[in-house]
C-alpha cells in the first residue's frame, strides 16, 4: 500500500508553517522537507519522523516504530497529533533545526571522465 496524495497534501498543510515544506515521492512513499531538510517519512499514510532530542522532548514518550521493514526506528506521529496544527508545526521545525543539511556528494573524477 502507498501514500496517498491526499495524505500528503494534508500534512504538508499541517505544517506549513514551520518553514519551507515540500514533498520528495520516493518508491511510492513519500520524503517530507523542511527548508531543504528530510525531516519525515511518510509510508503507508503514515508521518514518521526523524527520532531528534527536541522532538522526543515535545512528544514526552513517543512511540517508535519502522517507516518500513529493515529501517530505523522514527516516531511514529499518530493521526490526532497531525491534526493539532500548532504541535505539528513546533515537531516539524524542531525536527528541522537539529538534522543537518545533507550536503550532495561530488562526483569522482573517474565517473565523470566515463560519462
């Protein structure tokens, strides 16, 4: 089962407020950004996201589950914490202050003489 777009655009909504947020479709599930940080997963219509001290501090216990079999555990935000706006807002920015920017890898000389 995938997530659906409706699913998607509700939470992206959700937490609009917290800065840039935008979605990434990804093998029929779904990365969600904040300002250019992966700060979510959403699998199966569910919002997973990434385990940081400052959101288990708002969550207070959190429950912790798998987006999907083999990963690591993210907490799993349950469908009435999506829908209370403020607290979605203050996990997602949170959330994004503490995961780093990815910054894309360089390609090697080697690859790119190959191309």
């Amino acid at each position: 089962m995938s997530t659906s777009q409706a699913t998607i655009d509700y939470i992206q909504d959700q937490a609009s407020k917290a800065g840039d947020i935008r979605s990434r479709k990804m093998f029929g599930e779904y990365a969600l950004y904040c300002d250019d940080k992966v700060v979510a997963l959403v699998c199966d219509d569910q919002l997973y996201l990434k385990p940081t001290s400052a959101g288990k501090a708002l969550l207070e216990h959190p429950t912790e589950a798998p987006p999907y079999p083999g990963a690591k555990d993210y907490f799993l935000i349950d469908e009435s914490l999506i829908g209370d706006r403020e607290l979605l807002t203050a996990l997602v920015r949170a959330t994004a202050h503490e995961v780093p920017l990815r910054i894309p890898r360089k390609r090697s000389a080697r690859k790119a003489i190959h191309r």
